[in-house]
C-alpha cells in the first residue's frame, strides 16, 4: 500500500551571504517560508533495495536524486531498513529556487521514519537531512524560520500578515553552484556587509516583523544584482509585480522565481493574468 506525502516549496524572504567558510560553503541570513505549492511523493515498502520513477524527465531516477541519498543515509544509521519504491509526481519546477530537491529528501525522511517506525525525532532528523543538503533541516521543521550559518541554525519566525503569494517563473534553469560562485562579485565590501538590518535579541524563542514598510529594504536578496544583470527578463518580472500593487516582492533564493506578496487574494488573481502565457505562474499561500 502507497503512502502519500505531500513536499512543500519555499520561498526566500531576503537573502544576505555574510561569508564563505573554508569548506567552501557559504553562511548567510535568510528567512525561509514554507508554501503550499508541493509535489506529491507516494512511498510502497518493498523487499527490494530502492526503485524511483518520476514522469518529469528534469528529476533524476538514480543515486543522484536526494530522495535516494536520504534513503541510503538512513539506511547507514539502520543497517537493516526495509526497501522502498518512490514515486514523485513533480509540482514545484525544478531549478527555480523553490527548494523542491531538498523538500523531497525532508519529506521521503519523515515518511521512512513514519513508515519503518524508526522513533527519530525532529532533531536527529535534521541532523541527517543536513549531511544532505543546507536547506534539508528547515523542510524538516516547515513553517516560518530566520536561518543563519549555511541555512541549518534555524529560529521560529514571525512575518507580516501574507494572504496571498504570487509565483512568476519564467523559463530559465539557474545553477546555484554558479550563483553562489558569482554573486560575491556584486556585493559591497567583498561578502563583508551582507547582514538583514539589527535584530534584537535573536534567540530560540524567535524573531517576529511587524509590518511589510521598508520591507525592499529590510529584506533584500544578495543574488538580484547577478541574476538581473545576466536575465534581465527576470529583473523585468520584479518591476512589473511591484507596478501591480504587490506589497513586496523578491528573487527566491537563487531564481528563478520572482515572488509578489499581495493583500488580497483576488488582486493576486488578477495580477496573475497579466503575465505572458509563456511564464509559469502559480498563486500560493503560507504554511
């Protein structure tokens, strides 16, 4: 019998790389905000070792995919986990900064924990999706998190009110490999001034902001001076969702996606269909 579970997206509310560590990984601040664009992923134990399919030909069906790697990481902490047949059926575009790779390694986690009665909580399962990927521990954990360090130093935060998230994604693929290796070269002072504007008193208890006014300012994304610069349709994207009345947009992480925050839903509708037919537009909400 298939178990079906649902892997959210996320959008980036700011982005700032504040350095690079020896490694090669870069540390940041960013606010990450669940959304209820997902992919579906249905999960069948099996007496086999792993099987995947995917009907989208962008998703990798081999090792490569992080479903795969979060199977066999586990399967490393549990020598004797059962197999399992993996099947996603894709929602969130692939290569668009909306975290849909590390969504579903959170999401097949969760499920092989559930599904094999593993008793690992949150923790240790963020602690493992890590080894995975920066982004892995907040899908874990979902809703609103400020996120220091690569991503993985998460604390509970609290936005503006959001009734509505407007996704615009134009047909542009954009490694984040290039990304990161090229946007310290926009940035004042050499990776030395990417930081969100003072925050008291940030804590295990939270953060919280209380009004989108000066957002642009409060919440800029570090990678818009690159992205816009090299696919100026995407810069154009921004201009056009600001024009439309949107109360703050952005860059999702890296890009693609361009994002519009709007205060009712049904001016989001409307904005939605002035975009090109040749776009991907997706209207969401918060988690």
């Amino acid at each position: 019998m298939f178990n079906f579970l649902q892997s959210y997206a996320k959008i980036n509310i700011g982005l700032k790389i504040t350095g690079q560590r020896p490694d090669g990984y870069h540390t940041l601040q960013t606010i990450f905000q669940e959304i209820s664009l997902y992919d579906t992923i249905a999960l069948e134990p099996t007496d086999q070792n792993w099987q995947i399919t995917c009907a989208n030909n962008t998703v990798p069906i081999n090792e490569t995919n992080l479903c795969i790697k979060a199977y066999l990481e586990l399967k490393s902490h549990f020598p004797s986990l059962g197999g399992i047949k993996i099947h996603i059926k894709k929602g969130i575009p692939a290569g668009a900064g909306l975290g849909g790779g590390s969504s579903n390694a959170a999401a097949l986690l969760k499920g092989i924990n559930k599904l094999y009665d593993l008793g690992l909580t949150d923790g240790e399962l963020e602690g493992i999706g890590l080894s995975l990927g920066a982004d892995v521990p907040f899908f874990i954990r979902g809703g609103t998190q400020f996120a220091k360090g690569i991503g993985e130093v998460l604390f509970p935060a609290t936005l503006p009110e959001m009734n509505a998230i407007l996704l615009v994604v134009p047909d542009i693929h954009i490694s984040t490999k290039w990304a990161y290796g090229l946007a310290k070269n926009h940035l004042p002072k050499n990776l030395k001034g990417g930081n969100f504007a003072p925050i008291p008193g940030v804590d295990e208890s939270g953060i919280s902001f209380a009004s989108w006014d000066n957002a642009r300012e409060l919440f800029e994304n570090d990678f818009e001076p690159l992205i816009f610069q090299t696919y100026p349709e995407i810069g154009k994207i921004k201009e056009k969702l600001l024009e439309y009345g949107a109360q703050y947009t952005s860059l999702s992480g890296s890009g693609s996606t361009v994002f519009g925050i709007f205060k009712e839903e049904a001016q989001a509708h409307k904005v939605r269909t002035r975009f090109s037919s040749s776009l991907q537009t997706y209207l969401t909400h918060p988690i």
